[in-house]
C-alpha cells in the first residue's frame, strides 16, 4: 500500500462516500467548519444521501485492451457498429410500440367490461332502489384490480411503483438505481399499470410508458436477458454504461412518441428532462426510436380497430383535433392565458407540497409491502365511493344527441333523453374524461359540476401519486387543468358582453391542462412540442409556450417540480445541470473525500482481496500509484482502476506468477469484462487460497493509465462541470507534484448542492 495513503471507512455502499471519521474526529471538524464559515453538517449526513446507489461510468476505460480493440478495427468495422446502433434503435421503437399496444387494448377491454356491468347495476338499481348496491359493486372492482396492481408491486417489485420517471432520469443522470432496467420491472410495470387504470384510481398509463422504454432499450442494446439467463451473442460491443445510456435515451423518448404521439416530443423530452449528454447522431437515432415507436402502435391498433392502414391513432392519448375555426385566439387573450399559467403554478405547487408531506408520512409509516397494499385498496375504494356521491347529488343533466361522444352515459335521475354530465368526468377512463373536456359542445357541463370536478379530482390525484402501484400524474394533471380550464372559459363567456369570441371552452381547457401539467412536473420545452403534436394543431404552439414558461416561474419560487421532489426524497445523488450559485469560494480540497485508499502498479493479491473485502468499504474506483525511485520519493499517481474490474482479474487469476508458470495461458480480453457486465459478482463469491493470496497482479494493462485529475485549488464550479459534463464515476485530485490527496465522486458534489436546508429536509424524511 502507498506511503501516502491509510485505509478509512467510507459510510455508502457505493463510490459516493466520504470518510466515517470517529467521534472526536467529527468535533474537530465540525469546529474547524464553523470557523472557515461552511455550511455546518447535520449528523449523518452521508448515509442520508447514498446509502444503497452508485453511479455509472459514463466515462469509457481506456486501458491497453481497449486501446488494442480499438486499433485494430477497421473504418468498415466502425461503420457496422453504427448500423447496429440504428438497428438497436429501431427495435427499441418497435417493441415500446408493442407494448404500448398491449396496454392499451386490454385496459380498453378491462375498463369497458367494468364499466358496462357497473352501468347496468346503477340502471337496474335506479328504479327499484338500492343504489347503495351499486356503489358497493363498483367499489369492490376497483379494490379487486389495485389489489392485484399493488401486490404484484410492493411483494415483487418495488422499483415499479409510480410512473418511473424519477428513476430513469436519475439513470440518465448517470446515477445507478437498482433493478430499475431488469425484465422482472418491466413485466411487473406493465401489469400495474394496467390494474391501476382498470381499477379506477386517478393515475395514467403514459408516464409508465417511459419507464418500459427505457427497460426495452437497456435490454434490447445489450443482446442478452440476464433475468433469462439467455447470451444471444449479439451487440456485445454495447455492453458498457456509455451505450447503455445512450440506448435508454432512446428508449424514453419512444416510450413518450408511444403514449402521446409526439416523436419531436419525445426527442425532446429525452434532452430535457433526461440525459444529461447529447450529440448530433444521439439525436437522429433517438428520433428514428421514436418514429418507429409512434408507427408500430399506429399500425397495430388500426388493425384492432378493424380500419388497416388507417393510422389516426398515434398515441395512447389522443386528444383529437383542434381545427375548428371557433377556437383561434386573439392577441387580447394572451394576458389571459399567462394568467392560467399563474393559476396552474399555484396549483401545482400546491399539489406538490401536499404531496411532499404525503410521502415523507408514507415513508415512515406506510413501509410494509401488506400496509402499502391496503393503503391502494383504502384510495380505490374511496376514489369509486366519491365518484359515486358526486355523480349521485348532481343535477347537471344534458341532452343526449344523437352525435354524443360519451362512452358510457349515465341517466340516474335525469330525464329520459338526458345523462348526468358529471358521470362523463367520474364514470370514464381519464383520457377519455380528457377528451370530453376539450371537445364536447358549449353548454355541456355547467359551472358548478366543473368546480366540484376540479377540487374532488385535485385532492384524489394528489393522494394517489405515490401509492405503492404503477401509475402516471400526465393524464390526471391533463384532466384537472382541462376541467378548471374549460369552467374559466365558461366564465368569460358569461361576463363578457361579446360572447361569440369566447364561444368555445375548449381552447381554455387545453390552456389550462397545459398549465396544471407545467405547475406540477415543470416541463416546459418538451411539453410544449408534445401538446402541439398530440392536438394536431401548431396555432396553439405560443400560448401553450407562455403558460408553461409562467406556471414553471411561478411553481419554482414556492416549490420545486414533482419529479425532483420524489428525487431528493429517495435520498438519490442527482446533480443539476449547474453548480451551486454560491460556490465560487469552495474548492476541490473542501468538496473531496479523503484520505483515499491507492493500491501499488503491482500489488500483492492478499491486500487487494482484503481492500475489496472490507465490509465497512465498499470503495468502487482505486487510484493506483508508482513508488519513484528511491523508498523516500512519494509515490505518484499512474492510473485508475475500478473494483468491477479487480473482481474479474481475481476471478480469472490473472496473477504475475502464474502466467510465468503457464505459458499457454489465454490472455484476458475485454470480452471477459463485458461478460461479466453489469451485474459483477461480489467478493464474497471469489475463492482465492492462501497460497494465491502471496502472489501479485500486475495493474498495468487493466488500469485506465489516463484519469482525468485536478488541483486541490481547482474550484467547485469547475471541478462540478468535470463531473457532470463528462459522466466521471471519479475525478482525482492530486497535488502539485502529483500524488493523490483525494477523490471528487457524485455524491461529494451532491451534498454540496443540495446544502445544509435539504439535507435537513432528508433527515425529516428518514427520521
């Protein structure tokens, strides 16, 4: 072991970690701290940010056998590989397609059964007496469906639960979440979601969407299901994390062109809200994923339509078409669209601090698997219960035409020739509730239903979010801005005394659907493009722009968005696009961990099985060091080495001197490593006798003999661009002579951002 260097414990099972310094260590330094004037740490701190994740390496291994791969391939082997890129690319799009299709024809199926028997019930009940019946019924289909949807969630697995965005934009953040691309999450997520629309929550299907595209590509680029236990033998050169994230890139934006019908959106979406690096061949195959995606679920749902090569269905959502000449707007009503998106904004603020607490209660309360699972049934129940009370007291009857659009009209108490306007909102699959909301004619819901809709919906939404099953807060966030949305154009059409212009309500709920969408998640680019594309309608394009631009103003100076909420709650070291405002005056020396355990160019295979071993480490990248010429010189920096690749070395015994002794013995070849990715064994499952552990490794070959390193004088903002723009897994810094005096990992940087006020926030979480 070097000279410069002592073994520590670092507190997280991952390379995001700090020094676990002892009791009068950590005065000492909480002392020193109050006296440079640094944010004084609450105890702990380090556990509450990483304790179980670690981050990808976005960054390639250069070492001499990448080198040597490299080098011996031809220009026309690099030209295949970038056919197998877009081939990947297109079979990402394809299958998402797939299973976007499946979703939606058994959710179709599923609910129009449900909803046919409950209808019936309601009507039977209706003339003889004994609605109460019928409410129970329709309460007990739902519990049934979310049971089954939150069971195979909280006991199989957890990763599932919500619409995993959160997740694969940490993943895309360069932030390993664990199980959160394997096929059992995939299988798990598809089937929840559908138990959870089907069973009546106030969820969506096209927030999972992203997730299951994002499984589809981490599994599709790597030609192989581990899960299965099945090697196709194919786009091996894919297996590393440079790839992978690149392919799950694609993966979301297909699962967003699948739900929405929105390539360009999709496109977008990844770029906004997912990867953190971007390049101009990214972009293309990502938007042929995309297109393909988009296509496929065409295709196939004409067929099940029986309309073939009728391709109006696009998405999962369709919102149908914007192009009738009474919903242009005018230059005096932009005012008033910003004003909607200053509403959405306080609204979705709003939900977003209810649903903060909400969480931190589930987190400490609600976190066995069979209260998680009665918590979904008590919200099916209650949902199915309130929907009944409110469409039961409601008066609101309309006509029944003979061009209505309800799928399922209630009568109740109206009279013959009418149905309960507020069963079209409540007794409906939510895109549909959408879609009656912006089309239906004027004078179709009066402004009370609308009122009493927005409020009973907000409060429902907003506890569901977060319910151990797979579900999306798109559709019901749509639907609670389009119902406040459409009862504002009621209302200017009521003051105003020319009526005509403000005929048609629904340009406002669109307006406010966008709003209330932006106020919660924060997404203004991506959802812009993705809106215009699922109305079919660019006219939209700049209200829509300026709503989500104030909703996203507004909603930031109170709270942030929803997704970054469930981030930093799940105690996840994500890092923003920037550094801290105020962290000119920090530098590489107070942000880094240290003292660093360094491992010799040849080192004897005994410490490396025991640095490795150490149950108290769990260090996941060694800077390996070169003793100078004399035992006095400091030993300096040579190279890097990560501890998935020290397993490989002591599983294949690639030792000094047994490659002396055999000389017929196969060198190692990166395809060992790529074998072994990404699920690497641990320590605990490598034999090595006592014998082997006398012998020593050379590090050499393996090592990248590049890393990028920085002064310790090196400021945060800086070093935190490095970090970021790069996807380093580690930055070393070194002195001016070049020997290491510590390491920069995500989770230095991301306690430094988040601060003392949100670490305190996590401790409130946890405690």
């Amino acid at each position: 072991m070097a000279n410069i260097t002592k073994k520590v414990s670092w507190s997280s099972r991952g390379d995001e970690g700090t020094p676990l310094l002892n009791g009068s260590e950590t005065r000492r330094h909480s002392k020193e701290d109050s006296v440079r004037g640094r944010p004084k740490e609450i105890p702990h701190n380090e556990k509450l940010l990483s304790l179980k994740y670690e981050s990808l390496d976005y960054d390639n291994i250069e070492n001499q056998l990448f080198l040597e791969e490299e080098r011996r391939m031809s220009y026309m082997g690099f030209r295949c590989l970038e056919i197998s890129r877009w081939v990947v690319c297109g079979l990402i799009g394809f299958l998402t397609g797939l299973i976007a299709c499946f979703i939606d024809i058994v959710v179709e199926q599923l609910a129009g059964i449900k909803y046919q028997v409950v209808k019936e019930n309601i009507e039977r009940f209706t003339e003889v007496g004994g609605l109460s019946i019928s409410l129970i019924l329709w309460a007990v289909l739902n519990s049934i469906f979310v049971m089954v949807g939150a069971i195979i969630v909280a006991f199989f697995e957890p990763i599932a639960a919500g619409s995993g965005i959160p997740q694969i934009k940490c993943y895309l953040n360069g932030v390993k979440i664990p199980r959160v691309v394997r096929l059992k999450t995939l299988v798990v997520k598809v089937c929840g979601v559908i138990c959870s629309v089907v069973g009546g929550l106030a969820v969506g299907k096209e927030g999972p969407m992203i997730h299951s595209g994002a499984v589809v590509a981490a599994g599709v680029s790597q030609g192989r299901s581990t899960s299965l236990k099945r090697d196709f033998k194919i786009f091996e050169y894919f297996r590393r994390d440079t790839e992978k994230r690149d392919f799950v890139s694609a993966g979301a934006a297909a699962g967003v062109s699948a739900a929405f019908g929105a390539p360009v959106g999709g496109v977008l979406f990844s770029l906004e809200e997912g990867a953190s690096f971007w390049n101009q061949m990214l972009t293309w195959r990502i938007f042929f994923a995309s297109m393909i995606s988009t296509f496929t679920l065409n295709f196939f749902l004409s067929i099940y339509h029986k309309n073939p090569g009728d391709l109006s269905n696009p998405g999962l959502i369709n919102f149908g078409r914007f192009e009738n000449d009474s919903v242009a707007y005018y230059l005096y009503e932009i005012p008033l669209f910003i004003a909607m998106g200053a509403i959405g904004g306080l609204l979705g603020a709003l939900f977003n601090v209810l649903n903060y607490w909400l969480t931190i209660f589930r987190i400490r309360y609600v976190h066995r698997p069979c209260l998680q699972v009665m918590e979904a049934m008590l919200v099916a129940a209650v949902t199915a219960t309130v929907s009944f009370t409110m469409i039961y007291f409601s008066d609101d009857c309309q006509p029944l035409g003979p061009e209505h659009t309800e799928e399922y009209p209630l009568q109740l108490f109206c009279a013959d020739g009418e149905y309960n306007s507020m069963a079209t909102a409540f007794f409906n699959t939510p895109e549909r509730s959408v879609r009656s909301l912006f089309h239906n004619q004027p004078g179709s819901y009066n402004p009370l239903t609308l009122g009493v809709f927005t409020l009973t919906y907000f409060f429902l939404a907003c506890w569901t979010y977060g319910l151990t099953v797979s579900a999306g807060v798109f559709i019901p966030s749509l639907l609670i801005g389009a119902a406040w949305g459409r009862l504002c154009g009621i209302l200017l059409a009521t003051i105003s005394a020319t009526g005509s212009i403000w005929a048609d309500p629904g340009k406002y709920a669109l307006i406010g659907a966008a709003a209330q969408l932006g106020g919660i998640v924060r997404m203004t680019l991506s959802l812009t493009v993705i809106l215009v594309e699922a109305t079919g309608n660019v006219t939209y394009g700049l209200p829509i722009m300026l709503v989500l631009m104030t909703a996203k103003i507004v909603g930031d100076y109170f709270v942030e968005g929803l997704y970054d909420i469930h981030i930093k709650l799940q105690s996840i070291p994500f890092l923003h696009w920037e550094a801290p405002a105020t962290s000119h005056w920090l530098t590489a020396r107070e942000v880094m961990s240290s003292p660093v355990t360094c491992l010799n160019k040849v080192e004897k295979v005994g410490t490396i099985v025991d640095t490795l071993s150490n149950t108290s480490t769990n260090h996941n990248g060694f800077p390996v060091v070169v003793q100078g010429a004399s035992s006095e010189e400091p030993a300096k920096l040579c190279g890097l080495i990560l501890r998935s690749q020290l397993i490989v070395l002591l599983k294949h015994k690639v030792f000094v001197e047994l490659a002396r002794s055999r000389l017929t013995q196969r060198k190692l070849q990166l395809k060992d490593f790529r074998d072994a990715y990404p699920r690497f064994p641990p320590i605990q499952s490598i034999h090595v006798s006592q014998d082997e552990r006398e012998c020593m490794m050379d590090l050499s070959e393996f090592m990248t003999a590049t890393p990028y390193t920085v002064p310790q004088d090196t400021s945060l903002p800086r070093v935190f661009k490095l970090v970021r723009a790069l996807g380093l897994r580690h930055l070393v810094v070194v002195d001016d002579e070049n020997r290491v005096v510590g390491l920069v990992t995500r989770k230095d940087l991301a306690r430094y951002h988040l601060g003392k006020h949100g670490l305190e926030e996590l401790q409130l979480a946890q405690t």
